[in-house]
C-alpha cells in the first residue's frame, strides 16, 4: 500500500505544533509555578499560599493558621545594608520551612511577615512556641551575627465562630498585632483568645505581665 507524501507532511506538520504547544504549556506552568513562590525564600506567595491552604483547611477542619512578623528587620537593613536583611529573610523562610515539615505549608506574604497554616495537636502551643524561639536564632552573614526578634499570632479553626481561612488570618493578625503591642522585640507567643484560653489562666497572667 503506497502512503501519501501530502498525508505524510501534513501528519509530521500537526505532530510538530502538538509537540511544541506541549513544551509551551510546560514552559508556562513552570514560570507560573515559579511565580507563585517568593525567589528570596523560597516559600509560596501570597496566591500559591493561600490556595493550599484553602485545600487543607478543607481536608482538615482542625488546623490553625499563624502569622509571623520578623521585629527589628528594618534596623538591620539601616545598619549594615539590605543583602544582611534578604540574609535574615532567607534564614527565616528555611526555618518556618523546617518547621512546618510535613504537617502544614508555609507562605511570605511580603516584606518580613510569614504565615503557615499546620495541623492542630495537643502540642501545637509548644511547637509554636519552638518556633518563636528558631526564627529568633542570629544569622551570620559576612562575619557580622544579626538578630531579630519575632511576633507570633495563631488561631485554631475549630475555635472560631466562622472556621474559614479569612476568619483565621484575621483571629491571627489581631493575635500578632497583641504580642507586638504587650512585648519588647516580640519575645512571647499569643494564641487567638479561644486558642489561649486552653492554657489556663496561669497562661493569661503570665501574658499580661
């Protein structure tokens, strides 16, 4: 059976565009993959973050959300030079990083604030506090050793009259805002009040302090 030149080329012809709009996609998903995660840190950005969380706020309905604030950045930045705060922000990101593991995703949301939203356990309080204490670590970089402090926010989803992702930034972001308002250089931890309250009152006094 004798094969059609004409059918040949035009068969060659359209496996050619379908390979190359392949290789566009791919391309494309990509530099919009690499769009949605900051190139500083490495985290998610905002949109890449929030999309994830949504899914796993939905899979689990027990998750809390935190916001962290690195205090004391911009005086970094002012002392000795704005590659000493990416320095800061970079350590940062590869801690919260380290930190979530496998139970939550971590996101920057700009500038020096982070946000993750983790799995809810009985240690959450503890590991939060961990935390508080890792992105307070001094970062070396270029023989100088630079320290920043760190506000914490968190809210759980079960404790929330409305369990939604929006209802928990803003539990965390007020949580936050508290600690930066109560404390030095953000040394403590608050949990959103419902959260809070499951430390007991010993808790609450040692936070008003």
């Amino acid at each position: 059976m004798t094969t059609n030149p004409a059918y040949i080329v035009q068969a060659l012809a359209v496996l050619s565009l379908a390979t190359g709009w392949a290789l566009h996609a791919r391309r494309l998903h990509r530099r919009l993959d690499r769009s949605r995660h900051d190139p500083l840190t490495g985290l998610w950005t905002r949109d890449g973050w929030t999309r994830r969380a949504e899914r796993i706020i939905r899979r689990r309905p027990r998750a809390a959300v935190l916001l962290a604030d690195l205090d004391g950045l911009k005086a970094v930045n002012d002392v000795h030079g704005h590659a000493a705060g990416d320095a800061v922000l970079s350590a940062a990101g590869a801690r919260l990083t380290a930190w979530c593991a496998a139970h939550g995703v971590a996101g920057r949301l700009g500038g020096d604030e982070f946000v993750a939203v983790v799995e809810d356990d009985a240690r959450l309080d503890d590991r939060l506090a961990d935390l508080a204490e890792l992105l307070r670590q001094p970062v070396e970089h270029q023989g100088v050793t630079l320290t920043v402090g760190a506000s914490i926010g968190a809210a759980r989803l079960a404790s929330l009259s409305e369990p939604t992702l929006t209802a928990a930034l803003t539990a965390a972001d007020q949580a936050m805002y508290r600690v930066k308002g109560r404390t030095r250089r953000g040394r403590r931890l608050l949990l959103a009040p419902a959260f809070a309250a499951l430390r007991g009152l010993p808790q609450r006094l040692r936070l008003a302090a």
